[in-house]
C-alpha cells in the first residue's frame, strides 16, 4: 500500500471519530414541565453598587445575545453552560468570573442548575465538564424590559472593554525570559515569576509582543476605530485582535500564545453562523481559497499567490507525482489533515499525535508514522520551506485588516469573518471578487517587509519609545493611511 492510501485510511478513521464526537455533542432540549422562578434584581444601597449592578446585568444582555442562538423561542430550554467557553470569557474576563456571572444569572432567575456536572464534547478538546441548565425565556423578557427601563446596554465585545495595548502596565518586566523568545507560538513554556500575577504576566509578554511584532498595537488600534466608526450598528460583526494565551494545567507557564482577528460570530455552531450571516442578508462573499497555505507560500516566495493554483495540489504533486487529483477525495484527504502537519513541530510529533488522535488503530504505526512524517515533509516543501507556526495567524490578520479598512474607508461596507469578506453593496459578484482580490494582493506588496521577517528588537524598559511600532512611527518609517485603491479599478 502506498503512501497516499495510509493517508487516506488515516483521513477515514479521524473522520469517523469526529462524527461520532459530533453525535455526541449535546443539543438543547425544550422542557415541557417546569416552574419559572421570581424575577428578582437585588437592589443594594451601598456606595458603588449601582455601578456595579449596571456592569453585572450588561454582561447578562450579553449572554442574552449569546444564547438567543441556543434556546427555544419561548418556554424553558435545557442547555449546557460551560465555564471554558471562548465567548463567555469575552464576556466575564476570566473562569472564575464567568462562574461568578452565572450565580448572578441564578439569582436574578434568568437559569436555574438541572445538573451539577455534564459530560460534552468541544472541539479540537477533550472532553469538558459543565453545569446543565434550565433557561427561562419569560425571565428573559423580564430582564430586556428591567435593562430597557434603566437605560442599560449590553457589553460590547471587542469594543468597550477590549484591553488597550497602550495601557499594558510596563512597570513590571521580565527579567529571566529574552523577549526574542516571546512569539506567536504553540508548544512552548513560560513560566510564571512568582512574584507576578497571572495578568501582570499576560500584560508584560503584551509588551513584549508589541517589541517583536511592530504592526500589533497599530492594528490593534485600528480595530477599535473599525468597530466605532463603521460597526456600531452590527455587534456580531465587531472585531477584536488580541493575543490569546494559553495556560497549563498547573497554571504556572503558559504553553501557548496565539492571535487571531476574531468577532462574536467565530464562537458559534458553524450552522448557526450561517443563520446569522443569512439573517444580514449578504448576498456577495469572497472567501480566500486555503488561506493559510496560500500565504505562507506567498511569504516565502515575496509575491501573492493566485487563488488558480491550487495548493492543496502542490502538496499532493508532491507525494504522488502523476496520481489523479480528484476535488472530493485527494483534495479533501489533504486538506483535512493538513493543519496537523503544518501546526505540529517536527515530522515525529505530527506522527505521533495523529497516531494517538486515532486511537493508535489502522494501519500500524510505523505506517502512521511514515507517511504522515512524508505528508509534512511534502507541506514544508509544497510551501516554501518555511512553516510560520501560529504567527501566520497574526500576518494573514494584518493582510486582511489592511484591506477591509481601505474597503471601509472607501465607503464600501464590508465585514470580515476570518478569511471570508461579506458585502451587500454590489451588483456584480465577480466585481467584489475582483475587488478583494486586488485588495488583497496591493496590501500583500505593501506589507511584505514586515511580515516576511518580523524583526527581534529589544528595548530597554528607559527607552524614549513605547515599542518598536512607537520608534517607526517616530522616525518616520512607517505611517498606515487608507488606499482609496478602489477608485482605480
């Protein structure tokens, strides 16, 4: 058996235990039975508690929002509520604090505990425990009307309370890590100081980041101005562009630091993204064909990729030269397992982790292990050479972002959901392909010379600049105004 068809049994046995897992995912229940508690908003006149009572109930709307997509239309629905959710901690902040979120939403009788622990599956994990829930739609209306009466609006995401990467605190700096080593990157280990705080920790490798990466508090920024001037009106298309990090389970390193330009909607059930977006009525989407692929070749070679060749091809090409490529089977074969080669850190790794993902059944694992171990070796090579780990998130942001902003200010209304771009203001489709595309590729020049290799600058805590974007700005190396390239075409 050849190398393609192990990657093939590989690609069936991975598939089939997702379905399975999706089989198992809970789906909310419409409870016929149930007792709707008192609505109760409790009332304190201590000093600041107003303020406080205002804060607590805007989050709620949030979660409001949230679970609009979740619950029945009326009546009492039985759902999980997990602590780990991405956008519950958008809401809360933290895991304890959306703990604490969701006892305020017990006591006000907005859900009511059904079940102290509930086994479901989330995915890319393993599996997570969480309370199961009664949700009381009438309660629901109740607090709308209380919220509506006092003049109190659901928290923002990605707007308001987004973090300032201008006000991270610097006072505190790390001394025993080389700011070098902070990247974009997964499978590494930060240790916490001891005399730090989880915070103060994530605020001084923010820092640290901003040194190392010199467009993220510029774009950071920008973000906020996008979702101020142009998205007030459509809050589950506001973005946010912040590091992510995750901890271990001993909470003493961090394992991973991510980014990704993301919004409300990027939380939700693929199908129930897609009512959402159907819900706008976009009628024009350009999706930028194997995104991430595309750009680390496009980075590589220092010219944009176009969107006729195909990647997932050039992989192919190079395992099994003259095989056929059907869009169905081989296409489809690489494409699924192509995010475990890429992201993994070495051919053994990838190796090992797909043959643990598959419960170390199939076709043996010396077999797993060679022909995945061929697969990365055809995707480095099919690509450049070069892998980007999670910083390919953190450039293909930054190239999108430049190119929604130029559409924004050009009086184009655009949205963005990861690599996808969504519009209502065309009347011709291949126009707005044309469009972004052009977008796409004039940015990509334009933007080359810092993604291609991200420089290791390292200021001293005294320095007269905030952070290397600070010090190009200053000397006058670098200043982002829009491109109304639009009106060229």
């Amino acid at each position: 058996m050849d190398t393609f068809e192990d990657l093939q049994t590989i690609y069936e046995i991975l598939e089939t235990k997702e379905e399975k897992k999706k089989k198992g995912e809970f789906e909310p229940l419409k409870v016929e039975e149930y007792i709707v508690p008192e609505f109760n908003i409790p009332i304190s006149n201590a000093k600041g508690s107003a303020s406080k009572r205002k804060k607590k109930l805007s989050q709620v709307l949030s979660f409001i929002e949230y679970a609009q997509y979740l619950r029945f239309s009326d009546g009492c629905t039985l759902m999980p509520i997990p602590q780990t959710s991405k956008r519950l901690l958008s809401i809360w902040g933290s895991q304890m604090s959306v703990s604490r979120g969701i006892k305020y939403m017990e006591e006000i009788g907005l859900i009511s505990p059904y079940v102290q622990t509930y086994r479901f599956h989330v995915k890319g994990k393993k599996e997570n425990y969480s309370k199961l829930y009664r949700y009381y739609k009438d309660n629901e209306d109740r607090v709308l009307e209380y919220c509506k009466r006092e003049n109190i609006v659901k928290y923002e995401y990605g707007m308001d309370d987004m973090i300032d990467i201008s006000l991270v605190n610097t006072c505190k700096l790390l001394e025993n890590i080389p700011i070098s080593r902070i990247r974009f990157k997964h499978n590494i280990r930060l240790f916490k100081p001891e005399n730090y705080t989880e915070k103060e920790f994530e605020d001084a490798l923010v820092y640290c980041l901003c040194i190392n990466y010199p467009m993220l508090e510029l774009w950071n920024h920008k973000v906020k101005e996008i979702n101020e001037r142009f998205y007030k009106k459509y809050p589950d298309f506001r973005l946010s562009f912040y590091p992510s990090f995750t901890w271990s389970k001993s909470r003493r390193s961090i394992t991973s630091i991510g980014i990704r330009v993301t919004n409300p909607l990027c939380n939700l059930p693929k199908e129930e993204r897609k009512k959402v977006i159907k819900q706008y009525g976009f009628n024009y989407i350009k999706d930028i064909k194997s995104s991430v692929p595309r750009l680390t070749l496009s980075l590589n070679t220092g010219k944009w990729i176009e969107e006729n060749i195909d990647i997932y091809e050039l992989i192919f090409r190079k395992i099994y030269p003259h095989g056929i490529f059907r869009e169905k089977v081989e296409r489809e074969i690489i494409k699924s397992l192509f995010m475990r080669a890429y992201f993994d850190v070495s051919k053994k790794s990838v190796a090992n982790h797909t043959w643990r993902a598959m419960n170390k059944k199939g076709p043996g694992k010396k077999r797993v292990y060679a022909a995945m171990g061929e697969l990365r070796d055809a995707v480095v090579d099919a690509v450049g050479g070069r892998l980007f780990d999670n910083e390919i998130f953190y450039f293909e942001s930054l190239l999108y972002l430049m190119t929604l902003y130029d559409l924004l200010c050009c009086g184009i209304m655009t949205w963005l959901l990861y690599d996808c771009f969504y519009s209502k203001d065309f009347n011709d489709e291949i126009s707005f392909e044309e469009l972004i595309t052009y977008g796409i590729k004039k940015n990509f020049l334009k933007a080359n010379m810092f993604l291609r290799d991200v420089k290791f600058i390292e200021f001293k805590h005294e320095s007269k600049y905030r952070s290397a974007e600070d010090a190009l700005i200053k000397n006058g190396f670098y200043e982002y105004k829009p491109n109304c390239w639009t009106t060229t075409l």
